[in-house]
C-alpha cells in the first residue's frame, strides 16, 4: 500500500515538535559564546565544566537524587499493599479508596502543592525536607498504585491458593509467589515514580524553604538570572542521565514496554 | 467414622446468599469420590470449603478425627490441583513440585529424592527445568499433579483437572490420574461435570445439584440405576413417557401412559398410583416396524448418520422428542416422516418418581 503522504507529513510534525527542542538545547550547550543561541557559533565543552564545578548544581542534584529515591521507595512501601488490597478484596468504600489514590493524578501539581503547603507548612510541625518527602511521595503513590495494580490484575489468584496449599502462610506465599511475578510491574512502577518526583516542579516549588531545593527549582531559579548556555548544558546532561537509566534498566529487565 | 465427614455443611457468599445446604458427606480412606453437577451444583464450593479457602456458615469438616472446620488453608495438610494449573510461573518444574516439601523445611537431599519421585511418576523425566510457559496444557498439569502429591497430603482435591485439555488428551490423562491414584492410595475428591469422567474414575460418585447431594452410589449405581429425575437426566437417559403406576411385579412397575401400558424396572420402591416417569438411553432402544409389548408408536423426525451407527430423533405420543442410536443396517429402509415402533427392554426402561424436590 502506498503511504499517504499527509500521513507522512503528519510523522514528521510530530518528531520536529518532540524532538526539536532537545536538539536545540543539545546544540545550544557546545555554544562558546555567553548567550543561549541556535544554530551554535563554534563548539566548547567549558560550560558543562562549568556546571559540574558549581555548588549551588551539586548540592540540588544530590538532594534531588535522595529525595526521588527516598519517596519512591516510600511510596512502594505504601502503594503495593494498597493495590494488593484492592486488587485482591471487596469491601466497601473500595472504589473511594481507587479514587484517592488517583486523585494526585487528576488535580493540577500547582493545586496540590498549595494544598501541601497550607497543611505542613502552615501545621509546622514537620521540617522543609520531611515535607518535601512527604509531598513528593503523595504525589508519586498514584503511579505505584496503577502499575503494580494491573500486574496483580494480570496474575491469578489460584496460584496463590495453591501457594497455601502446599503450606505458604498468606504473607509467605505473597513475598515467594506474588513479588517475583509483579516485579516487573513494580520496577516499572520505580522508575515512574523516581523521573516524576526528580523532574517535578509545582510541589517542590511550594515546599521548599531556605537552603533546601531540588534541581529543578533551583535551575528555574538560575534561569531567572542568567540567560547563558550553562542552563543547556545542564539539560543535555539530565537528558543523557535519565535515557542511561532507562537503557540500562531496559536491557537488564527487557521492560520497555512497561514505560 | 469415616476417613472424611463432612458433617451439616452450609456455604454461603455474602451472608445471604447460601451455596451449599447441610451438606453431608463421608469418604473411606484411599477411596476415590467425586463430587459430579451441572455448573452452579456447589460442588466446587465443596472443594474450595474442603481446601479452607471458604469459610462455612455452620458445619464441620473432620479428617481423620480431627477437626479442621477453622483451620487455614496453610494449615490443612491438602493437594489441590487447579483447573487452570495455577502454577508458579517464575518456578521451573523441580522448583515448582519442591514449593511444598521447602515450607516444610525438610532437608535438601530428601527434596531432591522426593520431586525426582514424583516427577517420574507423572512421567516428566528430563523437563525438570523448563519454565511452565515452555510445557503443554497436559504437561503443566501433571506438574500441577505431582506438586500436589509430592507433599503426601491426607486428601488430594482436584477442581475439574481435565477440563481445560483437548478431548483426546483428557483420556489419556484421566487414566493417568487413576494409575497414580491407585498407586499411591491418597484419599482423593474430584469435582467434574463429565459423567464419562465421573464414571470412569471413582470408587464413588455423589451427583449434586442446587447444593445438594442428590445420589450418593458406585458409579454403576448412578450410572444404570439413577433413583431421582435429576440424576437420570444428567446421567444421559431421556424422559420418553410419563405415567401412573398400575401395579407392582417385583422390581418392575407396570405404568400406564396415555397411549399404553409399559413395564419398567425401578430404581426406588414404588407404590401404586404414584406418578412416574419412563425413562431410557438412546442405545438401549430398537426400531420395531410392528406393535408389541413395551413399544410406542413414534414418527421419525430426522435420520443422522454418525459413522458407526444412525441416530434417529423420534417424535414421542407424548410430544417430546427422544433419540435412539440404531445400526445403519436395522434402519436402510427407513426415512424421515415415517411412523414406527420404539422398543425399549424392560430392564433398560426405568420408572423414576415425577415430582421434584
């Protein structure tokens, strides 16, 4: 069949709308002179120097680092039992508990955040950092809800009774029969969950407080001050981080699909 | 007592909705019961409240004197083998049949001799590790059969363990699961909803319907000598007349129909003037061209020609239509809309009580 060259046109939108802005960004971080520009002028890899050596980066990076670990994990914690409950249970008020765990889904970050902020920060009774953990965990718990729900959807029940046939206590037979089987689910459910909170924004921009910010705010922040290429080199490297996580994951797991 | 009492068992889903009615039941030791209904019967819920994964309403379940009503499914010393094999699909074959020997903490040296056991004696010598998404429907269940066994477990419960094979594969297995059975002398409940299954297997058949055992018997009983309405019909015989009992001969029944009197054998004790009906299998039927004792006048609706013999579907005085399966010989000459004679031997007539419970 002969392909319809509107079709073709409409493909080539889409990547020049997905993928033009990285390119540039890309280009726009070899560039030698002190101001953001497209097509570059010349090539200089002093930028990115630049800002590995600065302490205002590493400090945010590592913070940011530790807090989208810290919250993914708590949020596994938290949202595989609550899926297990609700994948495996009737009760009532089910569809109430599947509604709020989507909810962060659904209500825009900038909402949520202000919400946050009134009922921890106003509270006061937690520190910034716990806060954010906090936060960020509220907000990533949808997605470890979701994922780790339809594996557990996908997996049957029967081989957890015959788990307990054969002598497997309840909690047993779900850490030597359930983990292994939704570990794809779950490991998907990480991923999800640590790129969000490392990337997120609106939350963190209402819960950070003095000395404490994640890399996103405070490259926004950078931005609002000085309009030079070291912004781009940042990015490409973030770029270059994130797709050798998923490559590396993709090839030890063969989950790309999940994604 | 028996090896297994079930003892006034009642199930029901949600409080309100009751599967199972006081359900009575008992299996020797060794012996080989099958638990045989329609869908909807109760019967897998007899299982699954056997396995401890439903809770009974009131009742008891007792396994050699012990009394297992409230004790969890990890607890109760049960084989099951799913119908839908519930294997572990991260687990190959040995990991799979060594799950329940591992939670009972026995030593490795012992689990190796065990599940190379059981293994050879499912027949999966070789296949020890391949995943159960490389194995055949059969293959998987005799994984699914030797993890059950390998645990020596007091009862072995099987939920319609064939079901889910091709027809030629579900003999072959069927006979398998008999061979190790016999072998091994487990004390086995099998719920099906295949009477030639049921037959086949058992020491004993309780058919079941609306969460009742409505006949409990060898599978002969059941088959030739179904006592209730129900159990005939679901036992293959078609209901070809219904009467009164005139009078009594022994175990015969003289019945008179609208159109005749006709001598039936019965399966329960009848008395005179009781409604019956008559009922018979396709097989045990001849084609008569001439009127003569225990015969119905009929029309032939349709001639079906299935290989080694000819089913002819007859239009009964009654109205109801009715199946004979006849030699192609015996019927050459015969053709759709002619009007013939259906004789049906006195011990292959059976009267059976009309009214249902």
């Amino acid at each position: 069949m002969k392909i319809n060259r509107w079709l073709i046109f409409a493909l080539f939108i889409a990547f020049a709308i997905l993928l033009g802005p990285f390119i540039v960004i890309l280009f726009a971080s070899f560039e030698p002179s002190s101001t953001l520009r497209f097509p570059p002028t010349g090539f200089t890899l002093s930028w990115f120097k630049k800002v590995i050596s600065m302490p205002m980066f590493q400090k945010s990076f590592i913070f940011s680092l530790q807090l989208a670990l810290y919250s993914s994990f708590l949020a596994l914690l938290l949202g595989v039992p609550v899926a297990y409950i609700t994948a495996r249970y009737s009760f009532r008020g089910k569809r109430f508990v599947e509604l709020v765990t989507t909810l962060p889904v659904i209500i825009p970050g900038m909402v949520a955040g202000l919400a946050l902020l009134k009922f921890f920060v106003l509270l006061n009774v937690f520190s910034v950092k716990t806060t954010l953990l906090i936060g960020h965990t509220a907000i990533v718990l949808p997605y470890v809800v979701r994922s780790t729900l339809a594996s557990l959807t996908n997996l049957p029940v029967s081989i957890e009774e015959a788990a307990q046939s054969l002598g497997a206590h309840p909690f047993k037979s779900f850490v030597l029969v359930v983990l292994p089987n939704i570990r794809v689910g779950i490991i998907s459910a990480f991923i999800m969950t640590f790129i969000t909170s490392f990337n997120n924004v609106p939350i963190s921009l209402f819960l950070t407080g003095p000395g404490i910010s994640t890399l996103p705010i405070v490259m926004m922040t950078y931005m609002e001050y000085y309009y030079n290429p070291s912004i781009a080199a940042l990015s490409t490297l973030l770029i270059g981080a994130t797709l050798g996580v998923v490559l590396l994951v993709q090839k030890i797991f063969g989950i790309s699909k999940l994604l | 007592m028996a090896f297994l009492e079930i003892i006034d068992l009642s199930v029901a889903y949600q409080s309100n909705f009751v599967v199972l009615r006081n359900l009575n039941l008992s299996v020797e030791k060794g012996s080989f019961l099958s638990l045989l209904g329609p869908s909807g019967c109760g019967k897998t819920t007899t299982l699954r409240t056997l396995a401890g994964f439903l809770s009974p309403i009131n009742g008891k379940i007792i396994i050699d004197g012990k009394d297992y009503t409230r004790i969890p499914p990890h607890k109760r010393n049960m084989g099951i083998v799913f119908q839908s094999y519930a294997l572990f699909p991260h687990l190959n074959v040995f990991e799979n049949i060594a799950f329940g020997l591992k939670m009972r903490k026995i030593n490795k040296s012992e689990i190796n001799q065990k599940v190379k056991k059981a293994i050879d004696l499912v027949g999966l010598t070789g296949l020890e590790n391949r995943l159960p998404s490389q194995l055949s429907g059969g293959q998987q269940q005799r994984v699914g059969i030797a993890r059950a066994i390998v645990i020596e477990p007091d009862v072995l419960l099987m939920d319609e363990p064939l079901s889910n094979l091709d027809a030629n594969l579900r003999v072959e297995m069927r006979n398998e699961i008999r061979r190790i059975q016999q072998r091994l002398g487990i004390t086995t409940i099998y719920v099906t909803h295949d009477q030639s299954e049921a037959v086949a297997l058992s020491d004993q058949i309780a058919v079941m319907n609306s969460g009742k055992i409505v006949q409990l018997g060898s599978p002969n009983q059941v088959f030739s000598n179904p006592q209730k309405r129900f159990v005939a019909n679901f036992m293959g015989f078609q209901e070809i007349a219904s009467g009164v009992v005139e009078e009594l001969q022994n175990e015969f029944a003289v019945v008179r129909t609208t159109e005749k009197s006709l001598r039936a054998r019965m399966t329960t004790q009848l008395n005179t003037g009781e409604k019956v009906v008559l009922c018979a299998r396709a097989r045990r039927m001849n084609i008569d061209r001439r009127d003569g004792e225990n015969k119905l006048p009929t029309q032939i609706i349709s001639k079906i020609f299935q290989g080694e013999n000819i089913s002819l579907i007859l239009k009964m005085p009654n109205g109801n239509s009715a199946s004979v399966e006849v030699e192609p010989s015996q019927v050459e000459d015969l053709s759709e809309g002619d009007r013939v004679f259906v004789h049906i031997p006195q011990d292959h007539l059976l009267a059976i009580r009309e009214e249902e419970e």
